[in-house]
C-alpha cells in the first residue's frame, strides 16, 4: 500500500511537538470524533507521514513532523472510569475507540501559521484551510504535505 499523508492536530498545553521530540514516541489517545478514529483505524499504516499541528496555540499551524509507528489498536484509556477519555460504550470486546502511536521526525524551527497556509499557492483545497474544518485527523495530499515541510523548513525562529 502507498504511504499516505495526514494533518494531526492536538493543543500544545497537552501534547506538543517539543513533547513528542523529547519522548521519541506516543500513543495518539482521546480521538472521539468518527471519522477521526475510522481514518486512524481503517487507513493509517506504519510509515505515513504526518503533519503536527498546534491547534489553539499562537498562532496555530503545523509545528513539525511525526511518522505512524504502530497501526490502530483499542483506546484502552476509554475503559478506565476514572479517566478523562472513559466512555462507557467501549469494552474490551467490543471497543469504539482506537488510537495509532507517532514518532518524532522533525520539529520546525517556528510554527507554519494557519494564515501562511492559507496563502499559499498549492493549498487552496486543503482541508485545514477550509472554513469550518475542525476534524482532528485529516488526510493531506503529498503536494501538500511536501508545500508544508518546505515551508516549515525555511521558516525563521521568532526574535523576542
């Protein structure tokens, strides 16, 4: 199967690229969205390549690159009563939600800003730019994701 490409967005107050640089490697739990979780369950494979994106930061925008280094398996925290992820539905058995691991790739230098996104000839039709795109795993295309790591990597650290 072709590798495949993918925007993964979490808030830096719980989970940044400095963190995944410092842990090589994490599990991506919490995933409560459908869609989210049928992309990670049913179409990411070990080797895709992922764009990191800082949600709810300043500014928000892709912050660097991870890789899937393990397939989807249950979400075991959504067992876990006393866990912020429980969910009464999942069961051993019968689980709802999964979750991948990352590992690190490459943090960038500065943060590529949604707004540099947005004005960049080549990512008009990415979701993330789109009005109303909100969903926390999305598949990107490699013109994209590869218009996306050029950019993160001529970007300059910001004085002050």
């Amino acid at each position: 199967m072709a590798k495949r490409y993918w925007l993964m967005k979490c808030e830096p107050s719980a989970y940044s690229i400095g963190d995944l640089a410092r842990d090589g490697e994490t599990s991506w739990e919490g995933v409560r969205n459908f869609q989210a979780r049928n992309f990670m369950r049913d179409d990411m494979r070990v080797g895709d390549a992922v764009l990191f994106y800082a949600s709810n930061a300043d500014p928000s925008g892709v912050s660097g690159l991870a890789t899937v280094s393990k397939t989807a398996y249950p979400d075991h925290f959504a067992w876990k009563k006393a866990h912020k992820y429980f969910d009464a539905r999942s069961t051993k058995d019968k689980p709802v939600w999964f979750m991948v691991d990352l590992g690190f790739v490459e943090q960038f230098r500065a943060t590529v800003p949604l707004a540099t996104l947005k004005a960049t000839k080549g990512l008009e039709e990415m979701k993330v730019v789109q009005k109303g795109s909100r969903l926390s795993v999305q598949p990107v295309t490699k013109k994209e994701y590869d218009i996306v790591v050029r950019l993160g990597r001529k970007t300059k650290k910001a004085v002050g």
